[in-house]
C-alpha cells in the first residue's frame, strides 16, 4: 500500500516549515507503523507533484496554506482516495468572512463584525495567525474586523465522517470523531501582532461538552470531513474564531498521547468506519517547532 502526504510549506513557506515538517513527520511515521509507503511531493511544481504520485496512491492527504488548500485538493480527490476535506468545504473555510457569515446563521457563536474602534482585524484569506492582530487601525482591502473577546483560547481536534466522494458507499451519518480538546498557547507582540506558540493537549475542560458541541456544530455546518481543527475563544460563550479543514499543529501533541494510529483513523473514516473514540494516555506540551514535553 502506498500513501501521497503532500506538505506545502516545507520547502515554500519558510515561516511555516518547522510546523510543516513536524505534521509530515508524525503522519509519515503512523503510516509506515500501518504498513504504507510514504511518498511526498520532490519537484518545485507542486501541482504538478500531485499529478504525478496519486495515480500510484492507494490514499492521499495535502496540507497546506488554506488559501491554497482547495486547489491541490481538487486535484488530488480526482486521482485517489482523499482522506482530507473535500475540496469545496476547504474552500468555504478558506474564505474566513464567509466561513464566519454560515457559522452565524446556523446559530453558532462567533465573533461579531467590527468596522472601527479596538478589535482583532484578520485576512480574510489567511491562515494561521498570519496577518492577525489586534487593532485601532483600518482593516485593508482584503481584511476585516471583529470584536475582541477575553478568555480562553482552545482549540478542538476532530474527524469528520465521510461527506463527499464515494458518498454512496461510505458515507456512515456519523457525528465527528473528537481527538482532543487542546489549550493553546497564544502572544500578542507590542504591534498587535497576534502569534500562535502551540499548546497542551489533550485537557479536561469544565465546560468540555459545550465546547465539542459548538466544535461539531462548526463542523458539520461548514461540511469538513477528515481532520478538523476548530479554534474558539470561551468567555461567556464558546466563540469560533476560525475552522482549519486540515491537519494542525495539534496533532504533534494528540499523537505522542493517543494509543491508535492516526493513519489507520483517517483512512477509516474516509471509507465511512471511523472508530466511536480514541484513547489518550497522559498529557503534553508540544510547540510550533516540532517539540513534545511530557507532563
């Protein structure tokens, strides 16, 4: 069996490559435990990469930059068994105002919009929390603001069942599969400028079941299936702040504490037999840079 894990940034985003390199070779590493040979993207066409090697895949799995993620997911879903989002939720969650406008209609808490005054202003095609920060200043063209909420910053990892490709067949109904609730470690510099460090997994919230409820609510109703992360701030309200249909830095952590294997997580719910649960044993710490501290 043979597996295509494409990571972008490794060679192309140099901001992100230690985050890129950390996600590749935690999947790389369960995938080989499950039996795979892993290839991975050589050529500068990345595109082009993906063409090349999933027709030879039995599965396929792309992270990169939200922005750029729908696009090499397109090609990717027409050549081999995806077990990533499909490609047009990538693109809706990439949109972050119109990902925030869906969220808000269907009734889950989200930040409200802001034009003026103290605020978080974002892209609103960006990813990470790159670009982000907080603000008196006017939002650019491609930008917008929102309410700057106190609290908590938490994130929550899933996977979402089987929603498009060979739906017929393995679409199992399922509610998404919680990993872990993860704390995460947020700076905001002297610009503003607002930096994600990474976090601790997994915790036990006092409000943990609204938080995964408001998780899973996010989820479906932007359609993500395979690895999900969904970041919230918790004040008075559990307030999505954004919904990476990928695989995050979390997963550094998650996997170092869970006793299944992520590959064998992914490629089964892609067809639809995801497991009820997973089992994590301990807690840690983990970073941007690939890093892992038991606690």
């Amino acid at each position: 069996m043979k597996a295509l894990i494409a990571e972008y940034t490794m060679t192309r985003e140099p901001a992100c490559a230690e985050e890129g390199r950390a996600m590749l070779e935690v999947l790389s590493a369960s995938f080989e435990r499950c039996g795979y040979e892993v290839l991975t993207p050589e050529g500068d066409d990345f595109s082009e990469e993906i063409r090349r090697l999933a027709p030879l895949c039995d599965v396929g799995l792309v992270i990169a930059p939200d922005p750029l993620l729908a696009g090499f997911s397109a090609t990717l879903e027409h050549l081999t068994n995806n077990i990533g989002c499909g490609s047009m939720s990538v693109a809706v969650c990439a949109n972050k105002l119109r990902a925030k406008t869906v969220l808000a209609k269907h009734g889950v808490p989200v930040p409200e919009l802001m034009t003026a005054g103290l605020r978080i202003v974002k892209p609103i095609r960006g990813y990470g929390s790159a670009g982000v920060r907080l603000t008196d200043e006017p939002a650019g063209e491609v930008e917008f603001g929102e309410r700057f909420i106190e609290g908590e910053h938490i994130s929550v990892s899933m996977v979402g069942s089987r929603v498009v490709g060979d739906a017929c067949d393995n679409y199992s109904g399922d509610p998404p599969l919680l990993l872990a609730v993860n704390r995460q470690t947020i700076s905001q510099g002297p610009d503003g400028q607002i930096r994600y460090l990474g976090g601790e997994t997994p915790i036990d919230h006092p409000r943990q079941d609204e938080i995964v409820a408001t998780a899973a609510l996010a989820l479906n109703r932007l359609g993500c299936q395979g690895y999900t992360g969904v970041d919230m701030v918790v004040a008075d309200h559990c307030y999505v702040v954004d919904v990476n249909p990928r695989i995050t830095t979390s997963l550094v952590g998650i996997a170092a504490c869970m006793e299944e294997e992520i590959a064998d997580v992914l490629v089964n719910a892609s067809h639809g037999r995801g497991p009820g649960s997973v089992h994590l044993s301990g807690s840690v710490r983990f970073d941007t840079h690939g890093g892992v501290t038991r606690l």
